[in-house]
C-alpha cells in the first residue's frame, strides 16, 4: 500500500479540523486513467498537472512553488529529486473518483504521496481559505516528502505532522487557536503520552489534541535545542529501531526525560510562546547561546542557516534581523578560527616548534580578546609558558654549540644541561636527542683537546730533551 501524508486544514471562525489518512485507503488506475484530461505545466522543480480551465490559477501556482521549494530546501539542508508532481483537482467529486474514501472525511484540501514525490491539492476547498494559507498548503505537504526523504520514512505520525506544521508561515490567529484547543486538552487531562505518536489512528482520531500538541512538541524541540540538533533526529531516524533511540541518539538524552521537559516547558508556550517560530520569525537567541558558549561551530550551522534562508525573505524578516544574523554568523567563524589557532598552538608545541606556537598563541589571544572570550586563557597561559621555556632551551642550545666552537667547553656543558633538562620536561624529545648528541660533539671535542695538550706537551718535553742534551754536547765537544 502505497504511503501517503494527511493534511490538517484550520478554518475560522468554526476552527473545524479536516485531514485525510491517505495511508488507509487505495488510489485506484484513474489517477493514470485521466491522464488525457491533464495539462501540464512545468517549473524550475514542479511538474503542475491541472485540468482545462484552470490555466490561471496553475499559473498562480508557478508563481510561489519554486520558491516554495528553495526556502524548505535551504532549511532542511536538503533537495528532494526534481520534478515533484502538483496535481490540482478542481472540484471534490473529481478529487473523490479517484480517492471514493475520501468521502467520509469532508473537508479534505491537499494531500501528499511520498513515493510518486506528488502533492495534491483541490481547488474547490481552497477557495474557503485566506490567500496566504494556499501557500501553506504546499508548504505543509511538501515538508512530508522533505520528512519521509530525510528519515528514510521511518518518522511516526505525529513528528511528521509537527514539523509540518512548524514549516508553515501561520498567522498569529491560527497559532493561537491552536494553542487554546492545546490548552483545553491540558486542563482536561487529555494530552497524548509521545509514545501514541506512533499510533496513525490515536493522531487522527483527535485532531484537535494531537495536531496542536505535535505542533508544541516541535516547537519545543527546535527553539530548546535548535534546528539542527531537530534534522539530526529526522536522519537518524533512518537508521533508527523507533523514534526513541533516534531521539536519545541525536539529543543525548532520554525520550522520558526530554517528555519532561515539554511538559515544564508547555505554560511558558501557552502562555504566548506559540507565537515564536525559528524558522519564520528567526529568534536568533539560540545560536547566541552558543556562541556565549563558545560552541562556535554548533552556531555557525545554525546561522549559516539562517542567514541563506533571511537573504532569501529578506521582505518578510526585514534587514535588521539578516544583519544580526550576519553579524553572529562572524562572531562564530572567528570563534572557530580563534579555536584553531588555540589548536595549531598546541600542535606547535607538541613538534617543539616553539617560535611558530608563540606567534599562533599570541594570534589565538587577540581572537579570543576580540570576542570578549576569556575561557581560553589559562590554557594560553600554560602555553606561553611551555614557549617561553622552549625558547630558552633553544637559546641555551645555540650558545652552548658557539662556546664548544670557541673551546669554551665548562661553559658549553653548563648550557646543554640545562637545555637537554628543560627539554626532557617539555617532552621535545626531538629536541633532546639533538642536544644529547651536541653533549657528545663536547665530548669528543674535549677528549681530542686533551690528546692535543697532552700530545704538545710530549712535543715540548721532548723538544725541551733535546734542547738540553744537544747543548751539552756541544760544550763536551
């Protein structure tokens, strides 16, 4: 049986919940049997297939799905196969001959169908909604496929339709009468424990509790933990055994207590946080946090992110936002280089390189000061430390080779020493065996300085004989 994405629709005033379970039910051979009566109309990344007649408002569609499919490719970090298949049916009964169980859920308005990449929408429904929520439409389905594509599809029910739901631009309207039904099922013990999440039939037998409360479980899990840490879990989920170890895997915590969590989390979002969204009001607290943190490249992912995503709606965020952004962006990439250079130092003097790693910990120092970082410098301090006292054995090094040339040799002794202790403590073992061998040339060059004194001494004994014993043969004489 082929899988497929329901849809939930919201209509004020009545806030009447309509969705379709499309995995429960059969499309039959019309879907290939009308092909005749479809036109179709391509884009960028859509194949829109529409029926005589409605040419305009196909057209109204190519004007928003492509970028429909930028902006949920630039979050997710990921572009499903192209073309995706748009099927407008325009009426209910045509979208009914080919879904008859359809029927007993009136109010169906779009659907998707993961593995023919195809999102289906009936005109006739969407001319009950605002403008704005047409494009929400897609946005929601397409999300699925995203979803289902990341996750191998092996996401449950209620995560695929909380993060459908996150992906759309709401209005503030909609997102507070979501919160309210969300906030009667609370107060009337009827929230869903996440593990019924996994159960199709418990997520659309209650739409009205399940719908919003997979929406807050989103919420939660993305503005607590970030986006990123969220398209972990839907990858990991691919090779996952259930959606628990995924979460424990991308999280680092267990299911049980990141439940508690949103659980101590949810006043604060009923009370008004349902109106925050990462994605689409781009609170850019988080990746703040972490640059606080110093977690510098946990931030420059999120606001990479970020900011690809506010260039692109830069009308519907406003420049200020996609200049903080970038702004954040710098701090982080600086962070990271402040970060590498702290860790090129270290490298540096693990070879005993010891000019190179003073010049990378004063650098290192001057990065971190930019960013009013000081966690780093107690390490710093212990590397200039190890530098200071690696140059001086370098220093003791070279003098002692100019005293052993000079026939300095005590002097020299002294010098390599103290460079090959110093040397031993820093662990330059390198270092060391140079200056071991330096020991040697002393020693050699002091043995062949005695043989030289005592071999000029045997010369002027001699000499001094011979001196002596040829004046007293020539008085003899």
């Amino acid at each position: 049986m082929r899988k497929s994405s329901p849809c939930l629709t919201w209509f004020a005033p009545l806030l009447t919940i309509v969705l379709i379970a499309l995995g429960s039910l059969t499309l039959t051979p019309a879907v290939q049997a009308q092909g005749s009566d479809w036109r179709e109309r391509p884009t960028a990344h859509f194949t829109i297939l529409y029926t005589p007649g409605n040419e305009v408002i196909a057209e109204q569609y190519v004007g928003f799905v492509d970028n429909i499919y930028e902006e949920t490719a630039t979050v997710f970090g990921h572009r499903v196969d192209a073309p995706i298949t748009l099927r407008l049916y325009p009426t209910r009964e045509s979208y009914y001959q080919v879904n008859p169980m359809a029927r007993n859920v009136p109010g169906v308005v779009a659907h998707a169908d993961f593995q023919r990449r195809e999102l289906v929408v009936i005109i006739e429904q969407t001319q009950m909604q605002q403008p704005e929520e047409i494009p929400n439409n897609i946005r929601h389905e397409l999300t699925h496929i995203v979803v289902a594509d990341l996750s191998a599809n092996r996401i449950n029910t209620g995560f695929h339709e909380g993060i459908a739901q996150y992906i759309e631009h709401s209005s503030r309207e909609i997102l507070q009468q979501k919160a309210q039904l969300l906030s009667q099922a609370r107060n009337q013990g009827r929230l869903l424990a996440w593990s019924d999440f996994d159960d199709r039939d418990r997520i659309y037998g209650a739409p009205d509790v399940s719908y919003p409360q997979a929406l807050s479980v989103v919420a939660f899990l993305i503005e607590q933990h970030g986006f990123g840490a969220f398209r972990n879990f839907l990858t990991i989920s691919a090779g996952s055994s259930g959606y628990r170890s995924a979460l424990e895997r991308a999280y680092g915590v267990s299911p049980s207590d990141l439940e508690e969590q949103w659980r101590d989390w949810l006043p604060s979002y009923l009370e008004g946080g349902y109106a925050h969204n990462v994605l689409s009001s781009y609170d850019l607290a988080y990746p703040s946090n972490l640059i606080a943190q110093g977690r510098y490249a946990e931030a420059q992912a999120e606001l990479e992110q970020a900011v690809e995503w506010l260039r692109q709606n830069t009308n519907f965020q406003g420049p200020d936002t996609l200049a903080t952004a970038e702004q954040l962006l710098a701090r982080s990439q600086e962070g990271q280089r402040a970060d590498m250079l702290a860790t090129t130092a270290r490298t540096a003097l693990e070879q005993a390189d010891y000019a190179r790693a003073g010049q990378l910990v004063a650098q290192a120092r001057d990065s971190y000061s930019s960013l009013g970082d000081m966690r780093q410098e107690a390490v710093l301090d212990i590397y200039a430390q190890q530098v200071a006292r690696g140059l001086s054995a370098d220093a003791q090094l070279a003098q002692s080779v100019h005293l052993i040339r000079t026939f300095r040799f005590t002097q020299a002794r002294v010098a390599i020493d103290a460079a090959a202790a110093e040397f031993a403590a820093l662990g330059a073992q390198d270092k060391l065996e140079r200056t071991l061998t330096v020991r040697r040339l002393l020693d050699e060059r002091q043995r062949m300085a005695g043989l030289v004194i005592l071999s000029l001494g045997a010369l002027g004994l001699v000499a001094s004989l011979w001196t002596g014993f040829s004046r007293r043969s020539r008085e003899v004489w």
